[in-house]
C-alpha cells in the first residue's frame, strides 16, 4: 500500500495567503515564470496548475460568449443613482461569468475587465456610454458598487476579479494610441485620481487596466503612478494587466522605446504584470521578457514581483483550494438569463430613465383616455447592443412595450425613415439587391430596387434593403444585403453620401471607397460612380400622417451605439442625426402632443425639442428589458427616477478641445463650466414636486480633520408617489487656488407617497473639501468658509447654508526649489516628461509662451534650472514680475539646443522697484515685498523645457544695485 503523497504548502488553505504564494513562487522555474506573464497563462503540469486567462468583458453583462443578461449601458446604470442597484446588477454579471467559466474554464476567465472609470470629461468620447459620470467621486461610488457586485461577498474567495479600466486620462478616441493627454497636477489628483481612489481603498476592485494614450509625454503603461500611487492605495496586491496589443505601441506607433525588450522590461518595472499581446500566442511575449532578463534590463526581482501578484489573485479565485470551500465554484447553470435578471434588468432600465421635460400633462399617458397612440422613429422598434454588451436572448423594444399596454389596434408604427433607389447617373440601371442578396445594377422595378435610409448621424448611414429586409454590408469581396444591421468590431455596413455637380457617390465608410458599377457588377473603388437619389417615399412625411390622427405621438429617436460615437470614433457634433431631427420636426407640426423618447450613448444638443415639444424623456440603450421599462414610466406606473450624470450642452462650442483635459483651465465640466447648460449635472424631472426646508449642519466650524453631518426635510408635496435624488454639493468662497462652482458631496435617493416627509443625512468630512498645493505637492485642507447647498440638481439649489473650516493657509511660495508644474496659470505651453522614467516638466508650444507663479517671495539668487531646447537653434527663457511682455526682466537663460534634461546657472536680479512703500534701504538683501508678486517664465521659442529652478546653495548674489550680465 502506497504513501500518500505529502500536500504541498501552496495546497494548503488553513496557511496564511502570502505563505502560500511565496512557497508556490518558490516552486517556479524561470521559465514557468515568465510564461505567467501573458494573458494566456499556460499550465504548469507538474505543480497541477491548469491554464489561466485574463480578461472576459462584463461592462453591462457578459460579452462575447453567446446570450447573457444584458442589462442598461454603464451610463444609464449611473444614471439611477443607486449604488444598491448597481451592485446587485454587477452581482448578477458576476454569477452569470461564473456559469460560462464552469462550462468553459479555458475561454472564460474570471478576470473581469470592468468596470470602466474614467470620468466623462467630454460628451464627444466615443467610449461615452462605458463610464458612469463626468463627477469623479460619483463615478467612484458607482464604480465601488459595481465592483463589488462583481467580487462578491465572501471574504475569502473572489466571485470574480474586477479590473479599473482605463488608467488614465483617456477620454479620446482621435489618435488614441498617440496622443498625450495634458495633467496639470490639480487636475491629476482632484479630478482623474479620484474615480481610482474608493474602488481600490475599499477593495472592491482588484486590478487595474493603463490606458493607450500617453499622459504628459510618457505612456501610461510607463506611469511611476501605478506604484506609487494605486498600489499605494491597495491592501493586497493589486493586479496590472496590459490593454490589448498596447504593450507593442510603446516601440511601435508610439516609438518611445527602441524594441520589444526594452518595452517589456520598462513596462514591469513600472508595474505590468499581464501582457494582452498577439492573441492566443504568448511566445513573443516569452521571448521579449526573456531577451530583456539576458540583457540586464530586468532583474529576477521585478520578474518575482509581477508573478507574486499575478499568483495572488489566482488564490483569492479559489484556485488551488478544495472546491468545497469555495462559495462560487459550481454555480447552477441555469442562472444566465434567469427570471431573477429578467426582473432585475427591467428594474434597472426603469430606474436609468430621465424626464427632462414635461408640459401640459402630456405625461403621464392615461391608458383608458387613449384611442390612438402613433409610435414612430427608427428606435422604436429595435434594442441595439453595443460592442460591450452580451448577446440579447431577446428583445422588448419600445414599440412592444406599448402594444403590450395598449394592444395593437390602438398602435400605429413606422420608422420615420425614407424609402430610396440609387439610379445610375444618365441611365435607367438602378442598384438592386437580387434572390442570392448580391448588390447589382439592373434595370428593375419594385422592391429589388428599394433601400430604407437610416441616418445615424455624423454622416454615417445604414442602407436596408425592402427587398429581402437585410442591411447592406461588404464582405468577401461583395456588397451583400445580409446583415441586421451595424453590428461587429469592424462595422462594415455603413455608408456616406457625397453630393457633386451630377449626383451623390456612395462612400464604404470602413473602407474609405466608393461604390463603383462595372456593367452589371457593383465593387468598391477609389472614384466611384456617380448615382441619382429618389425618394420613394418620405419617412417624416408617413410619421407625421400616422401623428395626425393620434392622441398622442412618440417619437424614438438617438444614436446606433455601433455608429458615430463608439470604440475608436468620437464624435464631432453633439446634433441630433439631421433626418432624425426633420422627423421630430415633422411629427410635433402633425400633433402638438408629441413626446421625444431618446435612446442613446451620449447627450444631445437637442435645444429645439427642448424649447417646442411638450415632453422628453433620454435613457442610455436600456437592454433586453428597455421596452416594459419605458412602458411602465410612460404610462405612470413608476415615477422617472433617473438623474443626469452628465452636463448637456447646447453645442459643441460650449466645449474645448477634445484633447484638452485641463478642465480647469478651460471651464469644464459641471465642476466650472460658467455658461447655462441645456440640462445640469444631476437633472431629472418627476411627476410630482418636492418641497425642501429645515437644512441644518450638525456644527458651523470643523477642523481639518472633522465631519459635519447636514439634514434637511423633504416633502413629496404632489399627488403621486415618487423618487427624488437629495444632492449635496460645496463651494469654497475664498481660496489661494480656483475652486469649483459646485462640487457633488454626497447624495440620497429617498421615494415618498403623496404628503409624506423625510429626513435625510448626509455626511461631510473637512479633508474632502481640500485639494491639491502645487506650492508644496501635497493635498491641502484650506481654513476658509464653504456654501453647503442642497438641491434637486447642480443648478437647482434649494436650500443653503456656511460651513467654516479651520485649516492651514498655504505660505507663499519660495525659489528654493521651483517645478515649472507647479504653475497657477499658462499660456501655449503643454508637460512633457522630465525623464522617460518619471517626473513631469512643460514644453513651449510656440514663441512668448509662458507660465505664472503667483505668490511667490523672490531674493536676489543664484540658481540652476533644468532645462532642455528640442529646436535646432538657441532659444531663452525670461524670469519676469507680473507681466510676461513687458514685466521688469530679473533674469534670461540662454538654452542651446539639446535632446535631453541640461542645468544651466542662473542669477537673478530685483530692481528696487519692489521694496516697500517708503522704504529707505535699497539693498538687495534688504529688500521686502509690500505685496507678494507673480514670477513668469516666458519662452523665446517653441520646443523649449522646462523643469524647475534650485537655488544655489553655499553661493550668495551679488547685491541688486551691482548690476552684472544676467545669464
């Protein structure tokens, strides 16, 4: 009888976990290790370790593995301010992963790649729809919520492991691989850090996504922040996994490091752990760690410490433990999909639902007073699903929402879309779709020949053919009628009209050709053919017929979330799509009770609706369940309870630059924007009022270090039940810094019947009031007094009250060690990075740029400045007083031309100009500012750096009134 085998230590759950995994790392050959490091981690068979893989999509549901819940788009789960909500719905996404993994443990891991948390910045983003607020701290609660969801509740084991995407500042699909997003230090720490902060401190979250931008010159999956600052965060070992095929940009698009070896050694010492790199095939990955270990560019430590974390998350999975102990490994099968989703998604979609506008009592609809109801627009009668979104088992739209309310004799319906033929110029051939669906050109009649136009605005369209109901698309080499409709990674099935002299060409948007006729034969080509549009029928002109005749029209209009706004495609417009809007149009002239549903990834600017039609409801692609939950609002059975996460704007020129993420310099977001928004931050009407009083602060002054709980009473002083969002916000009334107009503290979803009160809570502390002091690069509570408002949205303050803090005051500011990001203003200048390892400098973007330091006690000195010049010829910076053209010139650096970081000495000089009033004594040393000044660093040229200024020590400057050459 044979001796069992000892169990080795790694096997052994009663061990504490880091014991477990040392020993199991112990136990790894180099090679074994290293093989650990790409998504696809092979087995290891002599230690019983089976195959492992990072990353299966769970944004709003499973994606990618066949039919799943899918519930409202990350967007709208914010939109319900309810983070209880959006936990059990990130709960049910992680039950349904378990049941895909147990049935397929090799194509679907339990690295979930969610929940995405950059803020919404800008409503251009073409990845708007997979993020929760433009607010950071919302957009951390929520993402806290989901997360959790997702991870479960045990203590021990993970149910899934949540992974943050994308670190960071990435809001821009426009050259995404290649641009830098510009960070000032305050908008680094108060704006984007913070989404990050709660899902890691709380460990809800554990791993991280970098993003494919660059930040400040240098690529995220370079950033020293991951070290210093998540893992900082972190109580357990925090994951970092590459996005997919970013690791090859850092020495290809980008060429910020010379190859492969020398990319992957940097990327793990700045704290990659997984590469998503050439698919399935993990060799180059095992090649290019293993040539950077050979060339010293990696030790066997950094090796050691991106499998210790990689390992330990493997653990938490329940991995190497007995599947008894482990609550998540055998989940019942029949879970996807299951009644419990169903309810659950229906409630979400409800709950994600916005009244933005409401007049007349047009809503709610009264069933019973309802002859005929006229359902029009192209999203009437269809649920779309966006890159991220698991496959529909079904589909309520709309459409079947209300016939399931009213029954279908008191529904008419229609698009809203125009019915065309495309004639070959000067002939009578027409583009026509035959038995085998090949796209050709023939002298036919009747539906061969008839496209329905589907506008998706951007200039992007879908034809669909009348003929056999397909879309047409191109694939193998032919225009076929097919497909249901823009669907897949590449969409293929989009097309752009060009108008000219003797008609329109039609443009293969993925292609970049035109469609061109051959004979009969119709391919793709650089020039194109020129063809003549009819219009067969007039879609708005049916809708507003069928609106005519109704008691109530509604009108389904918004984006396709495949088109014109999506995964590497912003937007460049925030208009509604032009046929879309001659439909709205069309319809509310027909009946002036018409209702605008909008279903959609993004805000619109959709000022006219706003101003003309009674009534507006937006809701982000609401899911499987979107119809019954429009239905059940529309028709009164539930209050909308949903709440903007977002500012909409009246236009795109109320916005800055799509690459710009300074929102503070440029007045953006909610948190600064000056001007008045189409819908606020936090907007959401409902069908009853609420009346707000008796606010009181549970103290007027707190230190630096307290909290004050606010209360006030809410009153539902309507006739119908209903659900408000309590929102507390702040404002600093004085500060050394520009602070925000308002600033979201917290908040409390609260329904109420017909005359009932409520109390709410809420809490603040002191050192969430303060911000960050690029004086002395630290976070900062000032003394000064704060408005504690509360209200409906951030425009609609209610109720009021002062706060005073008693902080510190932050001293003014000194040369002896002056970073150029330390700046309080700017002018054409960007940062840069100071060494391609870490630390931030600011490069000139043209000539007379130039940076401010306010505050600032200035003395006579000799320093040193780091400074570098990417131009082929000399250039200067001058240090001048409060102006940058013609303040009085204390010193100019002559920098010549260098590829890199150089120190220059320096001497700068005071005129005696700035003692104080009456003095006497005009020595150098002597000298006194009555005010304190405003430092400037002008730059002569474009391409110059600067880093900072040090102070010399040990060599004192000359006296002020012996002028010598300033250098």
């Amino acid at each position: 009888m044979s001796t069992p085998a000892p169990q080795l230590p790694f096997r052994d759950p009663a061990l504490p976990l880091g014991e477990r995994v040392e020993d199991l790392l112990a136990r790894l050959r180099p090679a074994e290790k290293t093989a650990l490091l790409h998504q696809y981690q092979g087995a290891v068979e002599r230690l019983g370790l089976s195959t492992f893989r990072t990353g299966t999509e769970a944004l709003h549901g499973v994606a990618w593995r066949g039919p799943a819940t899918v519930f409202p788009q990350a967007i709208g789960l914010a939109t319900s301010w309810d983070p209880d909500l959006v936990r059990a719905v990130g709960s049910a996404v992680g039950d349904e992963v378990r049941v895909f993994h147990h049935k397929d443990p090799v194509e679907v891991g339990l690295n979930v790649w969610a929940p995405v948390v950059n803020p919404l910045r800008d409503p251009r983003w073409g990845r708007n729809e997979e993020g929760y607020a433009e607010d950071p701290w919302l957009t951390g609660t929520i993402a806290t919520a989901y997360a959790r969801g997702l991870a479960g509740d045990d203590p021990t084991y993970l149910k899934t492991a949540p992974t943050l995407k994308h670190f960071l500042a990435y809001n821009n699909e426009t050259d995404r691989c290649t641009t830098s997003s510009n960070l000032p230090p305050r908008v680094l720490h108060d704006y984007e850090l913070p989404a990050y902060r709660e899902p890691i401190e709380s460990g809800a979250a554990v791993a991280v996504m970098p993003s494919y931008n660059l930040v400040n010159g240098r690529p995220t999956h370079l950033s020293p922040l991951i070290n210093d600052v998540l893992r900082a965060w972190s109580t357990t070992e925090l994951l970092v996994v590459s996005d997919a095929y970013a690791p090859a940009n850092l020495f290809g698009l980008q060429q910020y490091l010379p190859d492969g070896p020398s990319a992957y050694a940097a990327a793990i010492r700045a704290g990659v752990d997984s590469f998503t790199q050439d698919g399935t095939d993990s060799a180059p990955t095992i090649e290019r760690v293993t040539d950077a270990l050979d060339r010293g560019l990696l030790t066997p430590a950094d090796l050691d410490a991106a499998v210790r974390r990689i390992l330990t998350l493997r653990f938490r999975l329940g991995e190497f433990d007995p599947p008894e102990l482990d609550p998540y490994r055998s989940p019942e099968p029949d879970l996807v999909n299951c009644p419990a989703h169903r309810q659950l998604a229906q409630d979400a979609a409800r709950q994600a639902i916005v009244l933005l506008k409401n007049e007349c009592q047009v809503l709610p609809i009264t069933a019973a007073a309802i002859t005929r109801i006229a359902v029009v627009g192209p999203l009437a009668g269809i649920v779309s699903a966006d890159w991220y979104a698991g496959t529909l088992p079904y589909q309520v739209t709309a459409l079947d929402g209300i016939v399931e309310r009213l029954g279908s004799d008191r529904v008419e319906y229609c698009e809203g879309v125009d019915r065309i033929a495309l004639r070959v110029a000067g002939t009578s051939s027409y583009l026509t779709i035959g038995p085998d669906a090949v796209l050709r050109a023939a002298e036919e009649d009747g539906t061969a020949r008839q496209f329905d136009l589907f506008d998706w605005g951007g200039g992007a369209c879908a034809l669909r053919s009348v003929h056999n109901g397909w879309h047409l698309t191109f694939t193998d080499d032919e225009l076929v009628a097919d497909q249901c409709g823009p669907s897949g990674w590449e969409v293929k099935q989009t097309f752009r009209f060009v108008d000219t002299a003797a008609g329109v060409l039609l443009q293969h948007l993925h292609s970049g050709r035109y469609l061109s006729v051959d004979n009969a034969a119709v391919e793709l080509d650089d020039h194109g053919t020129t063809f003549e549009l009819e219009v067969l029928l007039d879609g708005a002109a049916r809708a507003a017929e069928l609106a005519a005749r109704a008691d109530v029209a509604i009108v389904v209009a918004g984006n396709h979330p495949l088109v014109n706004g999506r995964e590497t495609e912003d937007r460049t417009s925030l208009d509604l799509p032009a046929a879309q809007d001659r439909l709205v149009r069309r319809v509310h002239a027909a009946n002036s009770r018409t209702v605008l549903v909008l279903s959609s990834s993004y805000p619109f600017a959709v000022g006219w609706a706003q101003q003309q039609l009674p009534a507006i409801l937006w809701s982000a692609h609401g899911g499987q369940e979107y119809g019954r939950a429009l239905a059940d609002v529309l028709f009164g059975d539930a209050d909308p309870a949903g709440r903007l996460t977002q500012t909409w704007y009246h236009s795109a020129a109320d916005l800055p630059d799509l690459l710009d993420y300074d929102i503070i310099g440029t007045d953006a977001t909610y948190l600064y924007y000056r001007g008045t928004p189409l819908y606020p931050f936090g907007f959401g009407l409902s069908y009853t009022t609420f009346e707000y009083g008796d606010l009181r602060l549970s103290t007027s002054s707190i230190p630096a270090d307290g909290e004050v709980r606010v209360t006030c009473t809410v009153t539902n002083t309507g006739d119908r039940p209903g659900t408000e969002v309590v929102q507390l916000y702040t404002h600093q009334q004085r500060s050394r810094v520009k602070q925000p107009l308002r600033q979201l503290r917290g908040f409390r979803r609260v329904s109420l019947l017909p005359g009932e009160s409520a109390q709410v809570e809420l809490t603040i502390a002191a050192r969430d009031l303060g911000f960050w002091d690029v004086t002395r690069d630290r976070h900062c509570v000032e003394s000064a007094r704060h408005s504690v408002m509360v209200g409906r949205s951030c425009t609609d303050l209610r109720l009021t009250a002062t706060l005073s803090v008693t902080g510190e005051r932050i001293p003014p500011r000194t040369l002896d060690h002056l970073t150029a990001t330390s700046f309080d203003e700017y002018c054409a200048t960007t940062l840069t990075t100071a060494t391609p390892e870490r630390g931030d400098a600011v490069i000139s973007l043209e000539p007379q740029a130039w940076l401010a330091f306010d505050t600032i006690m200035l003395e006579p000195a000799q320093y040193q400045a780091q400074v570098a010049n990417h131009g082929d010829r000399a250039a200067t910076i001058e240090l001048r007083l409060d102006d940058p053209l013609h303040g009085e010139l204390l010193s100019t650096l002559h920098v010549p031309p260098s590829d890199h970081l150089i120190s220059i000495a320096g001497e700068l000089q005071l005129d005696s100009t700035y003692r104080p009033t009456g003095a006497t004594n005009t020595s150098a040393h002597a000298w006194k500012p009555a005010r304190l000044p405003t430092l400037y660093a002008v730059f002569s040229a474009a391409g110059v750096v600067l880093e900072g200024l040090r102070v010399r020590a040990g060599r004192p400057a000359r006296s002020a009134s012996r002028r010598g050459r300033r250098g």
